[in-house]
C-alpha cells in the first residue's frame, strides 16, 4: 500500500538494490520557511539602518527635498526683513519634517510635529518670549545681517547640518515606532516624543563639528550670495503657503542641490553621519 512505502522521516536512508527503490539522493532539509528557528525569528526594520554609511544614497526624491530645504533654510537667514528670516527658517523646517513623514506612509497632524521644528516648546512661553526679544531683534538687526554676511560659509555648513541631520532623525523616529499615524497615540503622547527627539537631537548637533559640511558644500555650490538669489523664488511660494510648490521652483536651486548630492557620497560624509548616530543614540538614551 501507499502509505508502508513513504518514508520515515528519522529513517536511515535506503539500501541501495531493488531498482523500484529511490536513488541515493541526499536527504531532503527543511524549507527555510518551514525551519522552526527562521520561522520565529522577527524580521528586520524595513527602514533600518539609518544613519549607517550608503543610507544618504537611499531614496533620490527625499534626498533632494532634504537638500534643497536646506539651502532653503540658509537663504531665509539672509532675507534682509525683520523677523520673516525666522518665520521663513521655521516654515522650511516644518516643510522638511512633514514632506519625511509622509514619504514614510504616516498621517501625523501638524501640531503633533511641531516640537521637532519649532524651536519653542510651549506655545503661551513661546509668545511671551517673542514678545521680550522682539525690541532686541529689530535693533540688533542690521549687526545680525552683517554677522550672516561675514559668517555666511560658517552659517551655510551649520544650517545644512541641522536640516540634513534633522530629517536623519525623523526616519529614526519612525523607525523605533515613536511617530506613529493618527488615532493610534494620543496627541499629548506624540508631542511629548517629539519633543524628546527634538531635545536629544539638539544636544547631539551641539556636539557636532559642521567643519566638514560647511568646507565641501561651501566647494561645490560656489559663491554662497548666489543662493538667495537662486532661493527668493522658492521661499516666496513657502510664504504664500505652497509648500509643494517650493521645492523645484527654482532651476538654479536644482543645480545647487545635483551638486551638493554628489558630494554627499563622499566616505567623509558618510563618517559625519554615522559619528552623528552615536551622539544622538546617547542624547536619546539620557532623556530617557
């Protein structure tokens, strides 16, 4: 009958003879699918690593919203108008934290992403302190624009880093599951994590030596008077609330971001971000 010829499956295998036995063919091993151990074993983050060498080359589209927000950030510093440098500064940051989410398949209110790229915690706190160093920033402005005129190379690498390095930390974010879609956390909650990646990645970029940024982003887009030029249009869209609009507004802008990609291949660069990972992990861990 059919069922004494199957084999055992601990048997010895057969005796080489009869020709209607099997041919002396190695015994079949489990699937791995239906291994035991690789069944149960999780399987890995489908984001992770991510600020690993080789991650920056990743994903083009977002690589070039990142750098082109960037660039944005730092020609909103040298917008010659009172107090709109740093409404426009906040607009591009916010743009970038909520252009990442979505490419990450998140719907996240705004308000709840608003610690990470707000640099005032609590809204009333934010409005008082506005108001005390409103005086000073209207007096101080025309030492704070030649200051951004002497220091621009220093300000561009510093700027870069920060939007760079911030969009690093927001895919690590989603990664570890600390940005979660809407209606599966509390508003409270979601601010509150937002808020401790923002501070631990404040501590971290602290830390961080923007030497390197500031030397080859400096080399490869040229003179840096030309990105304020090259970025009046795209900010002009960001303050008029088209967001969308403002990244590949500007054709020079474009040129500006091809270059810099390039450059971010570099092994150098590829060590900033890893050596950055290390502080942040370390920052994180200390705000528990």
């Amino acid at each position: 009958m059919s069922d004494a010829q199957d084999p055992e499956p601990v048997s010895a295998p057969p005796e080489a003879g009869p020709s209607h036995a099997p041919s002396p063919a190695p015994s079949p091993s489990p699937s791995p699918a239906s291994s035991p151990s690789l069944a149960s074993s999780p399987s890995p983050a489908p984001l992770a690593p991510v600020l690993v060498p080789g991650a920056i080359e990743k994903d083009p589209a977002i690589v070039r919203t990142r750098v082109t927000c960037a660039l944005l950030y730092f020609a909103a510093r040298q917008v010659p108008v009172p107090l709109l440098d740093d409404v426009l500064r906040t607009q591009v940051a916010a743009y970038m934290v909520k252009h990442s989410v979505k490419k990450a398949g998140l719907t996240i209110p705004s308000e709840q992403l608003a610690p990470l790229f707000e640099k005032d915690e609590h809204w009333a706190i934010g409005c008082l302190w506005w108001m005390f160093k409103l005086p000073f920033k209207i007096l101080l402005f025309p030492i704070r624009k030649l200051a951004n005129v002497l220091f621009a190379v220093r300000h561009l690498g510093r700027d870069f880093a920060e939007i760079l390095l911030l969009g690093e930390v927001v895919d690590r974010a989603v990664v570890n599951g600390d940005l979660r879609a809407e209606g599966t956390a509390t508003e409270d909650a979601q601010r509150a994590r937002s808020r401790r990646y923002r501070r631990a990645f404040d501590r971290a970029l602290a830390d961080t030596d923007t030497s390197l940024l500031w030397g080859i982003v400096g080399v490869a887009i040229g003179p840096v008077r030309g990105v304020l030029s090259a970025g009046m249009r795209p900010l002009r869209y960001l303050w008029h609330g088209d967001s969308e609009e403002a990244v590949g507004a500007s054709p020079e802008m474009d040129a500006k971001a091809s270059a810099i990609e390039k450059v971010l291949l570099q092994p150098e660069v590829k060590k900033f971000l890893v050596d950055f990972d290390q502080r942040f992990e370390a920052a994180l861990r200390a705000e528990g």
